[in-house]
C-alpha cells in the first residue's frame, strides 16, 4: 500500500510551521496582490523578478510578506513592470 503525498496539505503545514517561527506569513500571489494593492498581472510580473521575495514549493510561489517592504524600498523609483 502506498502513501499518497497530499501537497496542499503540506503546504497548509509549512505555512503553519513557518508563521509560528518569527511570524513569517507567506501568501500566494493573488492573496499577495490584493493585500499590496497591485493588479494581479503587474504583480506576477514584479513577481518573476529574481530577487523578488518568493519561496518555491512544487508549482506553487509564496510572497514572503515581512520582506515586501525592503523589497519595494530597494526598487524605488525602477519601473517595475
């Protein structure tokens, strides 16, 4: 008998275990999008910026939220998307 991997159940679990430690909260990008206030299309594409804040997990990308604000600040003044 083998054991399915559940990856949303994973994921629930990392998200979980990494906000109990130094209230990290990770959001997905549309999550992540509404709270910022940006289009969703403007910020996958700000999102796919390679120093952009993101954790991997399969397919799925998280916003590191607590990391947003330096982020932003470093790219003042750049266009972008």
């Amino acid at each position: 008998m083998s054991v399915g991997i559940d990856s949303a159940q994973i994921l629930e679990e990392l998200k979980n275990l990494l906000a109990n430690q130094n209230n990290v909260r990770l959001l997905s990008i549309e999550d992540a999008a509404k709270e910022v206030g940006i289009g969703l299309n403007s910020f996958r594409k700000i999102a796919n910026k390679k120093d952009f804040p993101i954790v991997k997990l399969n397919a799925k990308k998280l916003v590191i939220m607590a990391d947003l604000p330096k982020w932003f600040s470093e790219h003042r003044g750049e266009k972008l998307c």
